[in-house]
C-alpha cells in the first residue's frame, strides 16, 4: 500500500508516537491539573513540555501563547469570534479552505464586513499591494491561508505581515499545510494569530492543533468551563493559557505532538523539507512526460508544498482515484478538497482534481510506481474501470 494523502492527514506517524501514546495512557492518564497525585502532575508535564516544544518551533517569545485547540478550524474559530466584532473589516483571499470561509460568512451574517480579494495570477498568488489597497479605516483583521492544500501555493505571509504592521492590524495565519513544512517565525513575520493543526505536518494525532496568540491580541473565549486553576472563582480565569483550554484536554494527543514535535526537530526542518522536494520534483517531471496529464500549481517548484494537483483527460477525478485504490493500492485525494474557491482560479471547478500529497516517509520508489500507475491510467479508457482491465 502506497499512501500519498499527507495533505490530509500525514501517515504513518513517526514510531515514537504510537510508542508514547501508548506509555501516557498506561502510566500517565491521569487528569493534568486537576489533581495533586503524580500521574496528574506527570500528565500535566507532558502538556507543558509539547507547549514549550511548539512555542520553539514557531519562535513565540512565551510558550504561554500557545493554545492547545482539537485542530486548525479550531484554532480559526476561536481567533475570529474570539477578535471581531459586528462594524470590524477583514481583509481575505477568495481561495482560502473551508475552515477560514465559512466562519468568516458567518461573522458577515452578524455585522463583520468581509473583503475577499483575488488572486493577483492564474496560479494563486495574493498581492500584498492589493491588501494594503484594501485596508478601510475600520479594517481589524488581515486574515490569510499561507499555502492552498489545492494548489499547494505558497503565500508571502511575510510581506503580509509588513503590511498589517505599518497599519496596525492584526494577521491571522492559517498554517494548517504548512506547520512542520515550512520554517515559520511567528516574531519575524510579524504574525499575530497563527493556527496549526497536529495530524499534518506536524505528525501527531487527530484532534490535536494550536493558535498561538501574539501579547498585543486578547481574544473573548468561546467557552468557559474547568481549568484546574482558580477552582475558587465562578469567573473564567484571566491568563494564558488557561483562559482558553476549558474542560479536560485531549492529553494522550498532546503527548503524542509533542513526540511527533521531537522526531521532526530530531530529523530538522530542512532535512524533511529537501526529501519532499526530491518527490515532487521526480513526480512532476514524470507527470509532464505522461500524454493527457494536465498539471496545476505554481511552475515555480520552490514556492509550492509538496502537493500536486492533476487531471487525466477523459477520466473524471473520481474515477482516477478508484483505480489507483483498487487496481493499485495507491491512496490519493479527489474532489474539491474543501476549498472550492481555489478550483474556480484553477478552473477545475465542480470536478477538482486528483492530488498527490507526499510526506517525510515516502520513497522515490513509490512515485516511480504512481507514475507507472499513471501512465497506464491515461492510455486506457475509462470503461475499463468496470471491467477491471487496468493493472
């Protein structure tokens, strides 16, 4: 089997994790925080240390700004309704995910007035001029996706940050594709809100993510409840982070961040980052030689993610996608990937494409046998489906 989903969810996760998780719930599962007996103080120390460990990925100056969330929509959720209120601007791109669209539509259904600008090229890019054009006198928020999982374009989140620094606004950065890919400075990019999710990049669980929150921003919490801290008070405690993480947390995930967090400290950055770009760059050169394959993204390799989006003409992405699962055991994504916007600047809108997301543990030998797959897909016909013909 062949896995080639990670934009989704990377897999498998680093050994270590499955070896942690493990360990937390048999010796640590106790209730961080909650209690004076050693499991809950062990329990509580793991949630710390994964808090320092991804404070220090990110450059936050306190570890106490980093929020644990269940995932990035998470994460996007408490940074919007947490920060603005009906009369406030934001500033957008029309191509973002789901997970930053629809709050958005919601919040301009209640009074927020929401610019969606496009991108400035075919391929994706937002221009920061065209931010900075946008800006109103009531413009709160600049809030931006810093690479498409579509196009797998990459944002110059940076130059963003310059702009929403000289006008006093506030960035919120989606990196749910980016955190664990990309180096990110929180500091140096003048970020304000930066959520991430845990299952990508960053190779922990499911129901594991962050936002981390710059000293300059407070945010309205969107629940209050337990915290284990000011058990005196019927008020919602005041500090970081507690403030934000009521109720019991998901700490055998957190347990299994933070050791996802160590392998790719372990490995670098950089290291992960150049295995990738050998992938994509064996498979788009292996796309452009097979006839009938349309490629999208940037044609600029070093500012996209190691997602790739295609099609087949004459096979539907659907259809492409069973027979790499069942002629080849070969696990892509179809559709629209949640992100419907980014296919209408692709023009693969309401089909999308078939995309090829490679992660730290793929091999070169597995894109060569996608492209064999592949090649073969595209010189048969799509009737062949139903009679199981391609092998």
């Amino acid at each position: 089997m062949i896995y080639l989903d990670n934009a989704a969810t990377s897999w498998p996760k680093p050994e270590a994790v499955y070896q942690t998780m493990d360990t937390f719930l048999r010796e640590k599962g106790a209730n961080p925080g909650r209690s004076g007996h050693d499991m809950a103080v062990a329990a509580e120390k793991v949630m710390e240390e994964t808090r320092v460990l991804l404070a220090r990925l990110l450059n936050a100056a306190d570890e106490k700004d980093i929020i644990f969330t269940l995932n990035c929509t998470d994460s996007l959720n408490l940074a919007l309704k947490g920060l603005l209120k009906p009369g406030d601007h934001v500033i957008t791109s029309s191509i973002s995910h789901n997970s930053l669209t629809r709050p958005l539509r919601k919040l301009e259904h209640g009074g927020v007035k929401v610019t969606r600008l496009p991108p400035c090229s075919e391929e994706g890019f937002v221009s920061p001029a065209d931010i900075e054009q946008a800006i109103e006198p009531n413009t709160r928020l600049i809030a931006v996706t810093h690479a498409s999982n579509v196009s797998g374009v990459i944002q110059p989140v940076a130059e963003f940050g310059e702009v929403a620094k000289r006008h006093d606004i506030v960035l919120l950065v989606d990196a749910a594709q980016t955190a664990g890919a990309l180096p990110i400075d929180v500091q140096a990019a003048n970020i304000d809100l930066l959520a991430v999710t845990g299952h990508k990049g960053l190779l922990g669980p499911t129901g594991t993510g962050g936002l981390y929150i710059s000293k300059r921003v407070e945010l309205g919490t969107l629940k209050e409840g337990g915290t284990g801290t000011v058990s005196e008070s019927e008020e919602q405690p005041s500090g970081r982070p507690h403030m934000y993480e009521s109720g019991t947390p998901n700490t055998v995930g957190i347990a299994g961040l933070g050791a996802g967090l160590r392998y790719l400290m372990s490995r670098t950055l950089a290291d992960i980052q150049m295995h990738k770009q050998t992938l994509v760059d064996r498979l788009l050169d292996g796309l452009a030689a097979i006839a009938g394959i349309t490629v999208y993204g940037p044609r600029d390799r070093t500012r996209r993610l190691s997602v790739v989006p295609f099609n087949i003409e004459g096979w539907s992405p659907d259809e492409v996608g069973a027979v790499l699962d069942q002629a080849f055991d070969i696990k892509v994504r179809t559709g629209l990937h949640c992100a419907p916007a980014a296919h209408k600047v692709l023009g693969t809108y309401p089909h999308g494409t078939v995309r090829v997301s490679v992660g730290c543990f793929n091999t070169l030998a597995e894109i060569d046998f996608l492209l064999e797959a592949l090649a073969k897909i595209a010189g048969a016909e799509p009737a062949t489906l139903a009679a199981g013909e391609i092998r």
